[in-house]
C-alpha cells in the first residue's frame, strides 16, 4: 500500500502465496512421511493411510487459509503514510 498497489492485489497475492506454500509443504511433508514408511523396518507398527493423510492435509490447508485471511486484515486496515513512517 506505501508504494502504491492495490488492496485487491495485495490480498490476492497474500492468499496466493499462503495456497502454493501449502501445497509445497503438504507435498513435502506427505513424501518425506512416504519415505521413512519404505525405509523403516515391517517390525515398527506404522500405517500410511492415504485417507487419514488426505483428511489432516485438507485441515491443514483450511486452517493456513484462514490465516491467510487474517493477513489480509491487517492489509485491509494498513495505512499507507504510517507505513512509511511518516506521522501526520
């Protein structure tokens, strides 16, 4: 907003970045989990339930939505000039 964007822009690119950094990391998280399943022992007791995985990754994501979405307030109620420091 002190530079001159658009609230608009600025939230959309907000919750933009908020979906894509929740796709990585589920991504990550779900292969790295992927990889130690293949790699541990058949004595450990583990379970990779594709269900579960895809039911707390779905929480997941909603939540970081969500917080995305409180950013987006604090962008809302920004005020350019206090931004950059002036004081009127």
């Amino acid at each position: 907003k002190a530079i001159g964007a658009k609230t608009v822009f600025l939230c959309k690119s907000t919750l933009l970045q908020v979906v894509i950094l929740t796709i990585i990391s589920l991504i990550a998280a779900v292969g790295f989990t992927w990889v130690i399943f293949m790699v541990m022992p058949e004595d450990i007791p583990f379970l990779f339930d594709l269900i579960q995985i895809a039911k707390f990754s779905g929480i997941i994501a909603i939540v970081s939505i969500f917080g995305g979405l409180l950013s987006t307030y604090n962008i809302i109620q920004a005020d350019p000039i206090q931004a950059m420091g002036r004081m009127e």
